[in-house]
C-alpha cells in the first residue's frame, strides 16, 4: 500500500493494514493490521497515520517553529536538548487539533464502544531504526474520551524527547523528515496474560513452543514484576510437555482512577495453574497459526478476556541460533570457583556503624563458616578481610541456586518485592512509632524489618557472593577460550561490548523519564531517597534541586556491536556455553542491585535507629554498634548500656563465624590486624595505585575525584577521572576524560564497559584509588600494565 494512495485519509482501522505498512501506521500500527487481516484474534482498535501528525503540523504552522528550535541545538550539550524538547512539547500541546482529525479520531473512538483505549506511538521508522526509535517514544494506557485528544498530542510530542532528540543527531536524522503514527486500541482488562514464543528460546528446538502466563495485566510479567507459569508445547503433536507453576502473590489489574494498581493475590490462586490444560492447547494452536502465516518463529503478547484469547502484540524472534552439535565439552569440570567468598590481598571500603547490623544480618542469611574481620577507628575506613572454603561453597552455591539462570531472575524479582514491602512497613511504623513509643511497638516493628531484611540479605548473597563472583569468574574463562579457540583476539573488544550491552533501565534514566512525563521534581525527590550516597550513610537526602540536576543519563558514544546472530556464528558456543552468554547482561545489572540492597538497608534501618535513639536518649549513629540480638534485648529490658558502645567506638573487629557475629575491641587481638595495618601503610607509601586493566592505553592527566554526581562538572579535558565507581549520569564528565580509575568494579563494571566504548583506558578494582591519588596531582596511567604512577 503506497503512502500518496490514502493522502487524504487521517485514520484507518487495523483490518486496512498490513505489514508493508510500516511508513503510514508506523512498526506497531502495521503488524496489528497484518494480524487482523489474517483473522487472528487482536483486539479493535485503529491507527491515526503518520500523514495525519504531518498536516498537524503544517496546518498550525509548528513545522516551521519546530525546525527553528532543532536548528538551535548542540546535542552535546544536554541543556539545549532540554530546552528545545521543553519548547517543543509546550507548542504540540498547546496547538488545537484541526478539527476534521479530532472529528475523526472521536468518531471512530465511538465504534469501539469502549471506556478505556490504549494510546501508543508507533514509529514510521524502517527495519533497525524502527526498533531503536520504539525505544524513544511513548504509551499511554486507560486513556478514556475526555483525554483521548490529549494523549494522541502527547504520542506526537514524544517525537522530540530529549532521548528522541538526541538519537536524531547521533543518527544524523536531524535534517531529515521523520514521522509518528498513533496506534488507538481497545483495553483488554486480561484475568490471565503473558507472552509466547513459537520456538523454545532455550533449547531452540523447532517442535517445541512455550507459553508464559500470569494473573492480570500483560505489564506486569513484560516487566519482570512476577514469576509466570511456563508450559512447554509439542507442536507437531499438540502435547503438553512440562509445567512449571509460579507462586504469584500479586497481580496487576486497572484500578477505578483509571491507573493500575497491584491487587494481593488469594492464598487459594497463588499457586494455582493459570491456564487450564484445555486452554494451553488452544493458545498453542493460535501460536502455531501465527508461525505459518508469518513464516518465522515468532514472540508473542496474548490477553485471555472471558475465555477468549488476543493476540496483542507480534514480534519476530531474532536472537535463535541452531544448537552446536558438536560433542560437548564438560564446562562444569572447568569451573573455578576460588573466589565466591574470598579475597585476594586486602580490600579497603568504605562503610559504617550500620555494616555491623548488616553483616549480622548476612550471617543469618547464609548461615556458613566465614570469618569477616573489620575495624572501626575513628577517622578511619573499615579495612576488612573474607576467607572460606572456596571449593565447599563452590559446589553447593553450584548445584543449589544457579544450575538454571532462571534462578537468578527469580531471586531479583523476589528481592524487589521485599524491597517495596520493606519501603512500605517504614512508612507505617515510623508513623506509628513517632506516635505511640510503646515497648510492644517498638517490638514488633523491629521484629518486623528483621523478618524482612533477613529475607532480603539471604537474596543479596547468593547474588552478590554465590552468584555474581561465581558466574562471573567462569564466564570469563570460558569466553576467554571461545576468543581463543576461534582466533577472535582482535575481535575481543566488539564482543564484550555486544555481550554486556545495557539491558536494563537504571533509576537515574527511569527519574530522567519521569521528569519528562511531567512528575514533580518533589515527589520523585521522595519517591527515590534510597538512591543515596553509599560511602557516606547519613548522607543530605536526595533533595528536589538534586533531581532536577539530572541531566539525561541515556547519552553516550554509540559503540560498534555484534548483531546476536552474528556473535553466536563467530564464537561457535554449545549449550552450557551459550547458556553463560545469556546470563552475562544480568551480572551486570546485578551488581546495581547489590548496591541498591545495601544503600536500601541503610536508610531504612536509619529510621528505626532515629526513633531508638529519642526513645533511650542516644544518638543514632551509635546505635548502629549494637547487634540486632543485642538490640531486641534492649528493647526487652528496657536498659541500654553505654559502655559497651563507647568501648566499640574506640576500635573493634566482627567476627562471622559459626557460632554467630562477635565482636571484640581491638586491645590484645590476634597479629591479623597488624598484618593488614601494615600493607596498608606500605601501599600508601608506595604512591603507586594497582588494579585491573579494563582498556588497555598510556596517559597522563590531572586527577579530578568524583565523589558524587556534582563533582562531574570540575572535570575538563584531558582529565583522569577517579573514582569509587561510576554510574550512568557521569557520562559527561567521561566523555572529556583521558582516562578512568576506581576503586571498585571489574570487566563489566560500568567504568570498563565505557571506557571501551570511547577507546580510553580505564584501570578498575584498585580498592586505593581514591585514598592515595590527591585532587590535582599529576598521574601517569599506564593501563598496559594497570598502574597509576604519581608524578608530581
């Protein structure tokens, strides 16, 4: 269907669509058309075509002002991407609809006799530009009459995005003509939801397709809020092959303000089978029907709305590779798992009193045989050392918890929701606590957070200590013997920027976005309080100035990857083989939630210590010298000691052990100390800075310390950059700097994935950085060799 045949039409229902439709209705809007016209099962709606976006435009003369405020910008220079955006989206807005469009959209709005419609930019991009733009735009879901017009200027107006903004430039799509097309579609108010795939992802085998399916609204499993049930399908003979039922203690549903909320899940269906074996089979069949009509394996959005299935969205599925049949090599005989809780030398961090509380907890986690050694010297960081038997726990973290990466999702979502209730019991009990001290209050409030935190420090260390170490230290040998095995040394760097590619939306971007969509810098400000500084815990909360500092931290250097189909032709990976190189994006955004958990158990403990501290009349900070044994005894007696916190406060080891956390002053303890006093001293005379090389590269510069995201505007270039550890919304200041230096991190940490993005070397795990090098100093980085040398 050519463009100029329906020059004069403004919308047109999805049965007059098709696939070759993608520059009037945009990617989505096209295969919602195809689908129909096939007779697949898609719920009613229409598309307001591109054209129509375009005659908007020209009929209120914004395509003039439009181009004027896009010719003003610098794309480097966010605040202009800000500006023009803000401008832009004000004009949109602001414009009356012409009325012979507005007309239109109402009357056909009516046909669908429906309250609540689904709103979705559907970009007229083509081919891989269209995947990168459906990234930029926007939805906008329970949209009734009174804002329908609203929300279809809302669509348009996230064309000029500061992400949309930028990814024109960077594209060098800033002088061309680009489109949107607006997909109106019935809200299907789902019992059950999910998505399929009409090949299995994992095995890959032809015969067999799987269905993911939950209770309520689609978002919830898309966004990974909940553990779906899985059923695997033989095709061929229409047999179930495999069941695996997920618990699910919530379910999203539409709430009566026209948003979606959470509803708890009843006891009796949380572990009950979503889809009956009946209906499995005819899910399967549609599945099947889409497959043969499109004539590719296909990823799948279904709704079940009163018996009846819709298909609600079609993808193709690109990232299929057929199985090496080759003999398989035993990966698991090669494992190495020497440093799941160990150390090599000595790690020197940054933490506080609460890291008692914390590690207390930790121990009731994992409930293993470790030693933790840590001091608390006034004015001075703990410097702690971890030892245990590396093969015992090797094996069981092993078989126990990873011998399916789907455990490790499950862990993560399991975490999240612990989280949220944790957020939520603050609230309640600080309230209640401020109110009405009472011994019985206080209790059980802190019976409470030591259920859920216990929970939540069982989850952080699998997935810091027995998962991420464990997976990562394999998977690293084991890619490094792909390279080698298949002469790709040159190629390393492109590969290990296609495998660790972002994959996940960090807070600083979900923040940025909100802002965007017109959130309140206030609100937002509350909302993400724990995204606080983790080297000092009773940092300044996160203020509204502080949100609305944040410049948009999704702009960087667009770096050169792999498609996956092509990663998997050139390193060749059998099963086990390729199973790590689907696990690798999650490692990395795992070690964010680490860091989340942790800053998370530091704020919201420091409530419950406030109100402590008022309650028995000490101060907050020394509450957190305290075990939690010892903190329920207090509660209990109603007595608190001083002396044993003062004593603490003087200097102090913890120990973990079997018996459970000790701790002990530091007169007379054994020469362990000393012996790590004294590397200390001895690294810092030497002003020399060791680490990993991320990016291999010689330079010098000034040091410049980053401590938090306001001290990136003291970076200039030629600059090295030093730091505990980097994030998403320090890319400004990396882009001037010639090189990078932390404290923390390793391959896949977030410095050494940019650092070979923008070619600059980058040494990481230092553990000193920041204590040795000065503001100002002159440093070589010699990240051939991963040392920093202190010239002058």
């Amino acid at each position: 269907m050519q463009k100029d045949k329906f020059q004069n039409k403004i919308i047109l229902p999805f049965r007059d669509l098709g696939a070759k439709d993608v520059a009037l209705a945009g990617g989505k809007g096209a295969s919602l058309g195809e689908m129909a016209k096939a007779g697949i099962s898609v719920p009613p709606g229409f598309v307001i075509l591109s054209t129509s976006f375009e005659k908007f435009l020209e009929g209120t003369d914004l395509n003039v002002e439009i181009d004027a405020i896009l010719n003003s910008v610098s794309h480097k220079k966010i605040h202009t991407v800000e500006n023009a955006s803000e401008k832009i989206k004000a004009l949109i807005l602001s414009a009356e609809m012409p009325k012979d469009i507005a007309e239109e959209i109402q009357k056909f709005f009516k046909k669908l006799k429906t309250k609540y419609v689904a709103v979705r930019s559907s970009a007229t991009a083509e081919d891989s530009a269209s995947a990168a733009w459906a990234g930029q735009l926007e939805s906008y879901l329970n949209t009734t009459e009174e804002n329908l017009h609203e929300n279809v200027k809302k669509c348009w107006a996230s064309l000029f995005t500061p992400r949309a903004i930028v990814y024109r430039f960077e594209k060098e799509l800033h002088k061309q003509k680009i489109s949107v097309a607006v997909v109106v579609q019935k809200m299907i108010e789902s019992e059950v939801s999910g998505i399929a795939f009409s090949v299995h992802p994992v095995t890959e085998d032809k015969n067999q397709l799987i269905i993911e399916a939950g209770f309520g609204l689609g978002e919830a499993i898309v966004g990974g809020e909940i553990t779906p049930d899985s059923y695997v399908v033989a095709k061929s003979a229409r047999k179930i092959l495999d069941k695996n039922i997920g618990e699910q203690q919530k379910s999203l549903i539409r709430g009566d303000s026209s948003t979606n909320e959470w509803k708890v899940v009843p006891d009796n269906l949380a572990k009950k089978q979503k889809l009956n074996d009946r209906q499995i089979i005819e899910l399967a069949e549609i599945i099947i029907e889409i497959e043969k009509h499109y004539r590719f394996p296909v990823d799948v959005e279904w709704a079940l709305e009163k018996n009846i299935f819709h298909i609600v969205q079609c993808r193709p599925i690109t990232t299929l590779q057929q199985a090496n049949q080759e003999k398989k090599r035993e990966t698991e005989s090669k494992v190495k798992w020497y440093k799941l809780l160990s150390r090599e030398g000595v790690d020197i961090t940054t933490i506080s009193q609460l890291d008692i509380v914390f590690y207390d907890l930790i121990w009731q986690a994992i409930k293993t045989q470790s030693e933790v050694f840590f001091t608390i010297l006034r004015d001075r960081n703990f410097t702690h050392y971890i030892g245990v038997d590396p093969k015992e726990v090797g094996r069981f973290a092993y078989k126990k918890y990873f011998n399916n990466p789907k455990q490790i999702v499950k862990y993560y979502e399991e975490g999240k929701r612990i989280l949220e209730n944790i957020k939520k019991d603050t609230v309640r009990w600080s309230h209640q606590l401020s109110k009405n001290p009472t011994k019985n209050n206080f209790l059980s409030a802190f019976k409470n957070f030591r259920t859920s935190f216990e929970k939540i420090s069982y989850i952080y260390s699998i997935i810091s200590w027995l998962g991420i170490e464990a997976w990562q230290i394999d998977f690293e040998q084991m890619l490094n013997e792909l390279i080698a095995k298949n002469h790709l040394e040159k190629q390393t760097e492109t590969i290990l920027l296609t495998i660790y590619k972002p994959w996940k939306k960090t807070g600083l971007i979900e923040i940025q976005e909100k802002l965007n969509h017109g959130q309140s810098p206030k609100r937002l400000a509350d909302e993400y309080q724990f995204l606080r500084s983790w080297s000092v815990v009773w940092h300044k909360p996160i203020t509204e100035d502080w949100v609305k500092s944040i410049h948009n931290p999704s702009q960087k250097v667009k770096p050169k990857i792999y498609s996956p189909e092509k990663l998997l032709n050139l390193l060749k990976p059998d099963k086990n083989e390729k199973m790590f190189l689907d696990i690798a994006p999650y490692i990395v955004f795992f070690k964010d939630w680490r860091d989340d958990a942790r800053r998370s158990h530091a704020y919201y403990w420091s409530f419950f210590f406030d109100l402590l501290g008022q309650k028995f009349n000490v101060q907050r900070d020394n509450v957190g010298y305290l075990t939690l044994d010892e903190i329920e005894e207090i509660l209990q007696t109603e007595i608190l000691d001083n002396k044993i916190i003062e004593k603490r406060k003087k200097g102090c080891v913890v120990t973990i052990a079997k018996k459970g956390l000790m701790i002990r002053v530091l007169d007379g303890i054994s020469s362990k100390y000393d012996e790590i006093a004294r590397e200390v001293e001895q690294r810092e005379q030497e002003k020399v800075v060791r680490g990993k090389i991320a990016q291999m590269g010689v330079v010098r510069g000034i040091v410049k310390i980053l401590r938090s995201y306001h001290d990136i505007k003291r970076v200039e270039d030629g600059d090295i950059l030093v730091a505990n550890t980097t994030h998403p919304n320090y890319l400004p200041a990396m882009q001037k700097a010639a090189a990078f230096v932390t404290n923390e991190g390793g391959m896949i940490s977030h410095a050494a994935i940019v650092a070979r993005e923008l070619k600059k070397p980058c040494i990481v795990g230092t553990g000193n950085a920041t204590k040795i090098l000065m503001e100002g100093d002159l440093v070589e980085v010699d990240a051939n060799n991963g040392i920093v040398r202190i010239l002058k």
